[in-house]
C-alpha cells in the first residue's frame, strides 16, 4: 500500500489548485488515507491494496462523506486510472 498511496499522491500533486493530506494517524478508526482539497471540492479517498477490503466503519465514512455531496471512494491499483481521470475532470472543468 505504501508505493501505491505515493504514486497517488504524486499523481495528485500534478493537478492543479490540489491540496493533499496523508492522513497517519491511527487513533481516529475509519478515516480515510488520503483528504483532499481539489478546486474546492472535498475528496476523501481510503487507499487499498489489491483484494484488500475495506471496512465497514471505513465505508460508513465514504458513504457519509459521499451523502454531503464530497467525493469519497476505495482506490485500488486497479480502480486509480479510471478514478484519477474523474479527478483531472473535475481539476480541469471537463466533463
């Protein structure tokens, strides 16, 4: 997980108006690995290996941060080229 979640933060970094926060911390179960400010939409994404799962009070912050209109989602190896696409959209205003 560790090569993955620099290669998005390195890829985030390209995007402009992006600001990224590697979320450490332990204490706090569920939040996301990764909290993002993107052209002032609010990104949260939980970063996996592949076939790793996330968990349920992982989910239920996706979730919570999806129903107030944020952007949350798992991203997977697998899942990043499809997700950083939708990303560089919403970065450069294209649909």
């Amino acid at each position: 997980e560790k090569n993955f979640r620099k290669k998005v933060c390195e890829d985030l970094s390209t995007l402009p108006d992006c600001w990224v926060e590697s979320i450490q911390q332990v204490a706090i179960r569920g939040t996301p690995d990764l909290i993002v400010c993107l052209k002032g939409h609010f990104i949260a994404l939980e970063i996996k290996k592949e076939g790793g799962v996330v968990a349920p009070l992982q989910q239920y912050k996706l979730d919570q941060i999806t129903k107030a209109k944020g952007y949350g989602a798992a991203v997977r190896p697998s899942t990043w080229p499809e997700i950083f696409s939708h990303l560089k959209r919403m970065a450069y205003g294209s649909s």
